[in-house]
C-alpha cells in the first residue's frame, strides 16, 4: 500500500514539474527574474547541482580535502532520506485518518493536492509583483512627461506695465482735449513793443495808517522793506479769537455808550435819587416806559444764578388796548442791569405766566411755567427773523413767541393744575462763568445741554423733562413736534413724574384737607435731592430715584397741626447743606438736610408779617436778605446777630410786589451785590448795596460753621 502510494506522489512530482516548466516557458518574457518564486523541498536538486563542481575540483584539491567533502556530502544524504521517511510515514498516518473518516469533504481531497516535496510556483505573488512593477512603470512614464511640461523656462522676459511719464502737453489734452476745442499754433508779435518816456520813475514808501489792513503788511513798513519782505510776510488769522474779541468789546463799549445815555438824560438822575434806599450806594432804574410796557404790571422777578446781572421780568396783560400781536398777551423781558435803558430780548406768551428759570449753565434759555399748566421755552439764540416784529415809536422791535410749549402735544403727562415752580437740574454743580461775553453768542457750550428741568404744580406732581436740541432745524416745521416753533431746535421730552401727594400727606392733618405743594429747590451739591414746601408747615425731602431719605419731613418747632404755607425756599450757594423757608406767618427757619427741626427759627422779625421773598446773597455765606407782605425789606447777617435783621427798609409810596438779588463775588474790583425790586406801578430799579454787605469777611465760611455747629 505504502508502494503503491510513493508511485502516485512520484508521478503527481513529474506532473507538476512538467506543467511548470510549461508555463515558466510561456512567461519567460514576461518574468525577469522568477528564481524567488521558487522553493526547494527535495535534497536531490543539491546533489545535482553540486556533483559538477566537485567533479571540477576534485582533480584540484588534496586527499584531504576531498575525503571531508566525501563524508559531508554522505551526511546530507542520510539526512534527506531520513526526512523522505519522515514524510512518507506523515502521509500514510494522514490518509489512514481520512479513511476512517469516511465520506466528507475532506475526502475529495486528491492526492496531487497534498503537499509533496519538490519546486512549487507562486503564481498569486508574481501576479502581485508584476501589477506593482507595470503600475510603477505607469506613474514613472507620466512624471517624466510631466516634468518636461512644468519646467522653467528662463529663456525670455517681459514687462507687466510700461507707463512712460506724461509732458504736459499730453497732461493738457488729456484733461481739455475732449471738449469741443481746437488748437492751432499762430505766430505773430504785435504785443512785442517798446516806448521811451521822458518821465522819471515815481518814488513810492510804506506808511503807518489806520485803514483795515487789505495786504501782508497791514501796520506800516520801513524805508528798508522792499517786495520780497512784505512777500515773505505771511498773515496769521485767528477767527475764533477774533469773534471772542469783538464779541467782548461790543459789551464793553454797549456799557460806556449807555454809562453816557444816563449821563446825558438828567431826567433819570432825580428818579434814581429818589428811589435809593438807605442801605443802598447807587441805584439805577430800568426803562419800563417802553411803549409796549405801559399800563402793565410786574408780577414776578428772577435771575440766572450763573451770569448774576442777567433778570428776566414778568408784566401782566396791558390795561387797554395797544398793537394787535400784543393785546391780551402777557410780555417778558430779559435784562442786562448794565444796560438799563431798554431790554436784551421780549417775550410773548399766551397764558399767565407764574414761574420761570434760566438754563443752568448760560443764559440762552428761559422756561417758563403757565397758570394753564402748560411748559414754554425761548431760545435766545434764535435768529430775529424767525418772529415777529413791530414799529413802536420809529424803533422796530422784535417779539418773540416760545420755541416749544408742551400744549396739546403732550397731554398724557403733562400738569392738569397751575404750576408753582420751574427749576433747572444740572448734571454736575455749574461753574460761574465770565460774564464779559455776549450772554446769547451763538457758540454753544459743549455741555450746554446736559440738564433736565422739573415743573411743580400745585397738586403735588412733579414732572422731569429733558432738554433736547435738534441736529438741524426745519423752517416747515415738525409733523411729530407739533409744540415745536418752526426753525427752532430746542424742544422737551418728558422724562419722569414724581408724585408727591403721598409723601407730604401726614396723620392728623385730613381736616385741613389735602395737601397743597407750593415750590420746589434742588440740593446744588447733589441734584438727586430735593425738598418741597407745602400750606401745612412742612417741608417734604425726597430723591429723584425714589431712595428713601432721612429725614422725609422738616418740621417747625412748634407742636401740633398749623396752616402755615411754606412760601420761599432757598439753599446756600456756598455748597454747604443748609437752606432757609420763609413761611406766612412771618416764620424763618434755618435747616440742615440731615436734621428734622431747624437749627434756628426765628417767629417775630418780621412782626407776624407773612414771607415773600427770600434769598442768600451770592458774595456773603452769613448774609441773606428778606421781603415781606408789607413792602418792607430785611438784611440779615448771622455773624453780626443771630438774633434778628441787622437792616430794616420799608419801601414806600410804591409798593414793592417783588424782589430778586443779583450779584457776583469780588474777583477784582468787579463785585457788587444788588436788589432788583418791582414795584406796584410797573417801574422796576436797581439797589446796589454798601459795601459792608458785599465784602465778605476772611474766615467768613468757617465762623458760619461753627456758629451752626453750636446750634446743633
């Protein structure tokens, strides 16, 4: 059976081989080198291949030599045939195995496909080799293409642009050759001409003169100046500073020019004698018989608290009639007192007016608060062609309507009741500012707009608005804006509403019915406080922000429940946080914000006389002045007697019906401090008062201090 076996193997052997060498001769052009490919399983092909060579050499080498060949070449083939036994045994056991298996898939197996000793091909590894190698001959033909295409070549050059410069006679005709022209060139020289004269040359030099300067050198020359000096002169100007110049001289010589109208009028000179007060050094009096203030009467007085010479006056409806545009309208009049003899601007307005402030900052807006509880404002800046105008007396004069009234526009939020304040809030505490400039130049502050106004009324709402100029003004008008003058720039815009019904309502007081507000004042250190006077005696402390505030009330120090109407409230302008509230029935209290009873109270220094007037001078912390019902006036200064007034003045036959004080500190020589009273006929005067009252003491400030601190 092993016989029988070995014969099969032997002749599947000589199968394989033939087939091989077939196919090796069929793709011997096709392999270059196959011998890899090959693997040897038989001893025999080393026999063969070694049996020449040691048939070569046999000759060659020594006894030795060959003997030791001789016994190597008996020991490898005793080797190979104890491996052919070893595998001849292996296979016996593997076909045993598969017999006794019996039919399966592993009994298909032919013999010619079990391994046997000898030279095998591996064709699936040639296969594989020879798609690399023809894939790598591929790529290697295309990049040798390739490179032939993309290498550089530096055989020539060439220019991108090339833009020769232009002469100007092409710069010529590319800028005016298109148009419908033409050039021609024409010789001629009819132009080239000489004359003799028999005249000598004129002899000229530069003189000094006053003439406005129309060349380089404006203020005269030398006898050395020639051309080419008055040429290297180069004029400097300065508009800004110009305008600034001009604008200053103008004040000054519109004062010498009205010091000299006084002074030629002797008319006026005995009225201002007459009416000079006792604590007064000069007086002045201001031209109220204008044709158009005739037959109306002062009701109200204030100044700017920045440029302290600037007031504005309120005069009622004319008693008969007069001009058509101002019959039955209520007249303002904005003052300079260093010109007495007729007003910087006149206002008209509609409706009563009761209250009124200036712009915090300079004097170029006036607010306004009506009986009708409508706001108002003038821009004083405007343009005198925007209103209208009126001949009176062959002097024309320019009336002016608001810029911006809150009736009919904003009717949601605005007043339903008379309004009783109108008070300025500035952003930061304002600087005084020189006031020898125009008050109404039309330069602009740069922070000349960052304030609010509030507006009062005498049911307790208090409103916030903010003052908004416009970018550009429309001479059509505004289709939103229809409160908006047309041409103006200066509107408001509602902001806040406070309403302070409830925080000055207290127990105890329901039977004099409700509360009723009667002015306003903003703390100048800190605009977010305020305090409001009230009909009960009470002065109400409140925020803008809603904060809740210690103390809520300033309270008299009497106990118990009194109508007393706090009428005037006003704060030290010297920054400490103090104020004083003059009632009717003759009361002044002196309160510190943080305390709720007054530090001083005085009931008898005007004899029971209700308060009317109240206010700080602007020069002394320690001085403050009073006017009661009475048309008496009060001078008060609390490091001379903390007691009572240190001057008294009644004011007589005319009646005195309001009062306001203007002044500014001593910088110079400049200082004055003087009292603008309305009287009962219409005239309205200036008393500037002595010196005592206006020159502060050294250490003024701190002796106040002290004296408040011994109060507490």
């Amino acid at each position: 059976m092993s016989c029988r076996h070995a014969e099969i193997e032997k002749e599947d052997i000589d199968l394989e081989n033939a087939g091989a060498d077939e196919y090796a001769a069929s793709f011997e052009a096709d392999f270059e080198d196959y011998e890899g490919d090959f693997e040897v399983c038989d001893g025999d092909s080393d026999d063969v291949a070694h049996e020449p060579e040691s048939g070569e050499t046999a000759g060659q080498l020594p006894l030795a030599r060959r003997r030791e060949i001789q016994e190597v070449q008996k020991a490898i083939h005793a080797e190979n045939e104890r491996v052919g036994e070893l595998f001849s045994k292996l296979f016996e056991k593997r076909g045993r195995t598969e017999r006794g298996r019996g039919p399966g898939p592993a009994a298909d197996v032919s013999p010619s496909e079990t391994p046997a000793c000898g030279i095998f091909l591996d064709f699936a590894t040639a296969s594989r080799r020879q798609k690399s190698r023809t894939q790598a001959l591929k790529q290697k033909t295309r990049s040798t293409k390739l490179l032939r295409l993309i290498d550089l070549d530096f055989s020539f050059t060439f220019s991108l642009l090339d833009l020769p410069p232009v002469n100007e006679y092409d710069m010529y005709i590319r800028n005016f050759g298109k148009k419908n022209t033409k050039q021609a060139y024409v010789q001629y020289n009819e132009d080239n001409m000489d004359r003799d004269v028999q005249t000598e040359e004129v002899e000229t030099q530069e003189v000094w003169t006053q003439h406005p300067g129309e060349g380089a050198a404006v203020s005269g020359g030398s006898e050395q100046s020639g051309p080419l000096d008055a040429a290297a002169v180069v004029p400097k100007v300065n508009t800004p500073r110009l305008c600034s110049f001009l604008r200053a001289a103008c004040q000054v010589i519109a004062v010498l020019l009205e010091e000299d109208r006084v002074a030629l009028e002797p008319i006026w000179t005995p009225r201002a004698q007459d009416c000079t007060l006792r604590f007064s050094d000069s007086s002045a009096q201001l031209n109220t018989s204008l044709p158009f203030l005739q037959n109306r009467r002062v009701s109200y007085l204030h100044a700017s608290q920045v440029q302290r010479r600037m007031v504005v006056s309120v005069h009622g409806r004319a008693g008969k009639a007069f001009a058509p545009l101002l019959d039955g309208r209520y007249v303002l009049c904005v003052w300079d007192i260093w010109q007495p003899s007729g007003p910087q601007k006149v206002l008209i307005c509609e409706s009563k007016v009761t209250c009124c402030c200036f712009s915090p900052l300079k004097a170029f807006l006036l607010f306004a608060g009506t009986v009708h509880g409508s706001v108002v404002v003038w821009d004083l800046r405007e343009d005198a062609r925007l209103h209208r105008y009126v001949k009176l007396s062959g002097c024309f004069w320019t009336f002016r309507t608001a810029t911006f009234s809150t009736d009919g526009v904003l009717m949601s939020v605005n007043h339903r009741s008379p309004l009783q304040a109108i008070e300025p809030i500035a952003g930061s505490v304002c600087k005084r500012q020189s006031c020898v400039l125009s008050p109404f130049s039309t330069q602009e502050e740069p922070a000349g707009l960052s304030f609010h106004v509030a507006s009062l009324d005498e049911s307790g709402v208090l409103n916030v608005w903010v003052v908004v100029e416009l970018a550009k003004a429309d001479t059509a008008g505004a289709i939103s804006d229809l409160g908006l003058l047309p041409g103006g720039r200066i509107k408001l815009v509602h902001s806040a509403a406070i309403q302070l019904s409830d925080s000055v309502s207290h127990k105890g007081y329901e039977f004099w019915g409700s509360t009723q507000t009667l002015n306003v004042k903003f703390l100048p250190s800190d605009p977010n406080h305020f305090v409001v006077g009230t009909d009960m005696g009470l002065i109400s402390h409140g925020t803008r922000q809603d904060v809740r505030v210690s103390p809520r009330l300033f309270r008299p120090q009497q106990q118990g429940v009194r109508p007393v109407k706090v009428n005037v409230i006003d704060f030290s302008p010297f920054g400490e946080p103090i104020f004083l509230a003059g009632c009717s029935d003759g009361s002044i209290r002196l309160h510190q914000l943080t305390a709720e009873h007054p530090l001083l109270q005085w009931d008898k220094s005007t004899h029971g006389r209700a308060v009317t007037g109240l206010q700080w001078s602007s020069t002394r912390p320690a001085v403050f002045l009073v006017q009661d019902d009475t048309s008496c006036v009060y001078i008060w200064d609390l490091l001379e007697s903390d007691l009572g007034p240190v001057a008294k003045q009644p004011v007589s036959p005319d009646r005195l019906v309001a009062m306001t004080v203007v002044g500014e500190a001593e910088k110079t020589r400049s200082g004055f401090l003087a009292l603008v009273l309305a009287r009962a006929s219409g005239d309205v005067d200036v008393q500037y008062l002595r010196r005592e009252w206006v020159a502060p003491v050294g250490d003024e400030l701190q002796r106040l201090r002290l004296l408040l601190r011994k109060a507490l």
